[in-house]
C-alpha cells in the first residue's frame, strides 16, 4: 500500500471525524436529535475507527517509535484527551459545560494539527 494514499486518507478521515464531532456536540446543545440518529452515531464511531486504523497503519509504515519522536507521543495523548472529553461532554445536560468541553476540544483538535503538520512537539 502506498504511504501517501494512507495519508491522505488519514487526513480526510480525520477532517470528517471532526465534523463529525461538531455536528454531534452542537446538536446536543439543542434538540440532540441528529446526535441521536442511528447513522450518525454508528457512521461517527466508524469514522474514528478507520482514523485510528489508519494512524496505525501509518506509524508502521513509516517505523516511527512515538517515544522517539515526541511530536507522535504527544499527539497520541491528545488524541486521548480529545476522546475522553468526547464521552464526558457527551453525559452533561446543561449546555455551558457542553460549550466548554467543545471549547477545550477545538484548542485539542487545533494542538493535535499543528503536531500533524510541525512535527515538532509542544510541551516535550
């Protein structure tokens, strides 16, 4: 399989996965009926299963060790980050917590782009 073709499926992926997520989240802020809708939750955790498929496949095919290039490491725990505010902002009920953890996620998503495209670490 060709490197770039991964790549740049990973990176359409990962555009759709963050749509995705703005489309969930603001509609959880109102009625949350297309955050219900069977399509889009299955499509969206879909999507980030075919986007965490291909980072894998990418690492590999790049033989890239994250705990030798920090950029990939820290980009890895943002990921997390950006999962687990996914689920906690999912479970509120008020909307300013909700616009909170979309806040702090857009500046994750944000992080987690500038190491894609730097590959430069932030913090390590």
């Amino acid at each position: 399989m060709d490197y770039l073709a991964v790549k740049h499926s990973h990176m359409a992926i990962a555009m759709l996965s963050v749509i995705l997520f703005y489309i969930r989240s603001f509609s959880r802020m109102g009625s949350g009926k297309l955050a219900k809708n069977k399509l889009v939750f299955i499509g969206s955790h879909s999507i980030d299963t075919l986007l965490l498929i291909s980072a894998i496949t990418l690492v590999f095919m790049a033989k890239i060790n994250p705990f030798e290039q920090l950029w990939l490491l820290e980009k890895i725990v943002l990921v997390v980050i950006y999962i687990a505010i996914g689920i906690i902002s999912a479970k509120q009920t008020n909307t300013l917590p909700k616009i909170m953890y979309v806040v702090v996620n857009t500046v994750v998503i944000l992080a987690i782009g500038y190491l894609a495209t730097a590959k430069s670490p932030l913090l390590l």
